[in-house]
C-alpha cells in the first residue's frame, strides 16, 4: 500500500505527492476534461468560472448540442469543444453484461465512423474554430479497431479514461486520457469522496513520477457538470486552490496538449 493511501488528510497527501516532485526539480502538468455538454445553463456557467486559470475540454455531444451553447464558449477563452461521440447512444446489446458503448463495433466500424463524421460536421458548423478535432468516447470505450481509423480521419487527439498505453495513435494524433473523476456512479450519481478522488489523482502522479506509466501524459480531472453535486464542486474548488498554490503544479491549455499539425 502506497503512503498516500495510508494519511488520514487525503490533502496532505496530495502536496505531499508534489512535494516530491519539487523535490525532484519536477513540474507536474494536468489538464481539465468536462464531458456531456449540449447546452447552457447555470452550471456550466459555474464549470467556466472555475476552469478559468486551468483550460477546459468541453467534451460535447453533436446530435443534441443547441447553438446557444457558441456564444457562452465564446466568452470564455480558455475553453475548447471537443467531440462526446454522437447522439450519446448505446448500442451494445443488452443483458451480456457488456456496459454502454457508443463507439463499438456492435454495428458495424462503418455506421460508428459515419456517424463521427456527421457528429464532426455539427460541431464544426457550430463552433468553428472553438472546435478541436479530439474524440472523446460516451462511457470511455472505444473499440480498439476503431482508433487507426479515427486517427487516419484527421482527428488530433483520442482521451478516454486512465493511463494511456501509448502516446501517439499517428504522428498527428495524441492520446490523452482524464485519471480523476469525482463522482461515484453506482449510487448516484453522486460524488465519490475526498479519499477516493484523490487516490485517483496522487495515485497517477505518483506512477509517473516513479516511471511506472508515460510521465509525459498530463493528469487529467474529469468533471461532468450537468450531475455534480454540490459536494463535488466543493472538492472540485478546493483542488484548485490546492493545485494552484503549488509550485510543482501546472495547467496545460488545450491547444497545448492538442496542437494544430501536432
């Protein structure tokens, strides 16, 4: 068992695990991953505000997503849209115990490559050069035989959930996953816990620090502000203040981790 599972204040532990970056003459970079966007509203009002100092990956969902949503993105430079798969359907079939896939093969590489082609268009349309060309799959699953095909469709970026395997799909296509997400969606959803959050988050930290996964990838938080609650803004806000005031910590914009002609 690692030490930062063992503190009492899962705080502590989290600067504990940046003091040893310093201590290292290391910076640790994260980055900000907010997914289920379609429209405005108070809370993402509230996301906007707090991401200010951070950068944003608004992952959004093309068949639903309404044009008001531009004119909020627009107002809030340190925010890019990326593309949440479709229409957020699940297509797996039901009662194998196969969880929620959007981008499986379930029905086919070429109805799930048409439909983020049409996906790619909406927003495109929509949010011009907000857009970042990056899927992020519905429930982090994307089928493995569909990431070469993704990538050889001019997409910059792939980012799922956890440690990434590999870091680049192509020479213009980089994975970046999120590591962190605060909500427990079991029973809730509702958020998971200081602990629990923040083991995610040192625990990624740490692995790169020690050399156990690619220390190059970014620790990614993952928000879904549509269903935080207000305990999860509460921990979302002191992890800011936390990260923020910590020399060892530091912010990668977007068009950063997913540049243009990477």
């Amino acid at each position: 068992m690692t030490e930062h599972k063992l503190q009492q204040d899962p705080w502590a532990a989290l600067v504990d695990e940046l003091d040893a970056w310093s201590t290292e003459g290391k910076v640790a970079d994260l980055w900000w991953r907010d997914d289920d966007a379609t429209s405005p509203g108070p809370k993402l009002d509230r996301l906007f505000e707090l991401t200010t100092n951070t950068g944003l990956l608004l992952a959004t969902i093309p068949a639903p997503a309404v044009p008001e949503l531009r004119p909020v993105i627009e107002q809030a430079p340190h925010v890019r849209v990326g593309q949440h798969g479709y229409a957020h359907i699940n297509h797996a079939p039901k009662g194998k115990g196969l969880g929620a896939w959007e981008l499986g093969l379930h029905r086919g590489e070429a109805a799930v490559l048409d439909d983020l082609d049409c996906g790619r268009d909406i927003l495109e349309q929509l949010f011009g050069e907000l857009f970042v060309a990056v899927v992020i799959p519905p429930w982090n699953r994307l089928d493995a035989a569909l990431v070469r095909p993704i990538a050889d469709r001019g997409y910059l970026g792939i980012s799922r959930f956890g440690a990434r395997n590999q870091k680049h799909v192509t020479e213009s296509c980089v994975v970046v996953n999120s590591h962190c997400d605060p909500i427990n969606w079991k029973s809730g959803p509702q958020f998971t816990g200081e602990s629990k959050a923040l083991d995610q988050l040192i625990s990624h930290l740490e692995s790169r620090r020690t050399g156990e996964v690619d220390a190059a990838e970014p620790t990614g938080v993952l928000t879904h502000h549509v269903v935080l609650d207000e305990a999860g803004w509460d921990f979302c806000t002191r992890l800011v203040e936390v990260l923020d005031s910590h020399p060892a910590a530091s912010w990668s914009s977007i068009p950063q981790l997913f540049p243009e002609g990477s």
